[in-house]
C-alpha cells in the first residue's frame, strides 16, 4: 500500500509545487526553521546532513514557520537569500507555512498524527525534526533540541 505522504505536496518560495511523490525511494528529512531562532545553528548542520547523504537519497526540506516568537521575519521573496547567505543553506526550502493550528500544512498534519510527540500533535518549537524511510513511512520525530549530528545513525540505517 502506497504511503500517503507521497500524496502530499509543498511549495517553494517561489510558489512552484514540491509533490512528495519525487522522494520516492529516498529518505526525507522535514524540518521547521526560523532564521532567528536561536537554534539556528542547527542549519548548519542540516546543510551537512544534506551534502554528506544527498547522493545517497537524503533529501532535506526546510519549513520556514513564524508561530514560535515571530523568530522567522523573513518574506518567502528574501528567505532563500538569507538562509544561504547567512548558514550556507543550499538545501530546498518551502514556503512559509503553519506548523500548527487551523492552518497547518497539510504535511505537518499527517507527520503529527503519525509521530505524536511529547506535546501530542503539536510541534513544541522551531527546529522539531521529522525523519521519513525511503517507502515513505515516518520513521521517528526529533525533538528541536536534538541536533542534526545526531540523527545521523538513523538516516544510514534508512538509506542502506
């Protein structure tokens, strides 16, 4: 049976469609991100994560999201811009979007019925981590604490 997360689909800054049906076969990391948020480090090794497994089919998505302090100012025109400029990012970034409440996007709604967390299905704060298996399953949820080096036995067990 197909997963539903291949069902689903983001936007790029720019408003062009990113169907979660292209990852097939590949893990998928899905992040949350505020450029002022004081985990904001964690870019930089997301972008390694990224370098390091991306030809072995780890694909990183960055959410921008504004819900936790305004910690994301940034237009869905400049915020491309300033994630590479200031961490190096060349990993995809979608459009800024909710992670909670009425308007949460539609991924964030399946990933937390599927990977509640200690709040539930909330995400607690920027930076909660959601990584995926190349058959499109939610493997396992991080917390925004947890930092991206960390995950990194998880994504080699997914990608063998």
């Amino acid at each position: 049976m197909e997963s539903n997360f291949y069902n689903l689909t983001a936007r790029t800054p720019q408003g062009k469609d990113i169907p979660m049906s292209d990852f097939r076969g590949k893990a998928v990391l899905i992040v949350n991100t505020a450029t002022r948020c004081g985990l904001a480090p964690q870019f930089e090794g997301l972008e390694l994560l990224h370098q390091t497994y991306k030809d072995q089919g780890l694909v990183v998505l960055g959410f921008p999201c504004d819900q936790f302090m305004g910690q994301e100012p940034e237009s869905n025109e400049t915020l491309e811009q300033v994630c590479k400029v200031n961490h190096g990012v060349s990993f995809q970034l979608t459009e800024k979007c909710d992670v909670n409440g009425s308007n949460t996007h539609p991924i964030f709604k399946y990933l937390k019925n599927e990977l509640g967390g200690l709040f539930g299905s909330k995400v607690k704060w920027n930076f909660t981590k959601f990584l995926i298996g190349k058959d499109g399953k939610p493997y396992k949820r991080y917390s925004p604490v947890t930092k991206p080096d960390a995950i990194e036995k998880d994504i080699q067990k997914l990608l063998l």
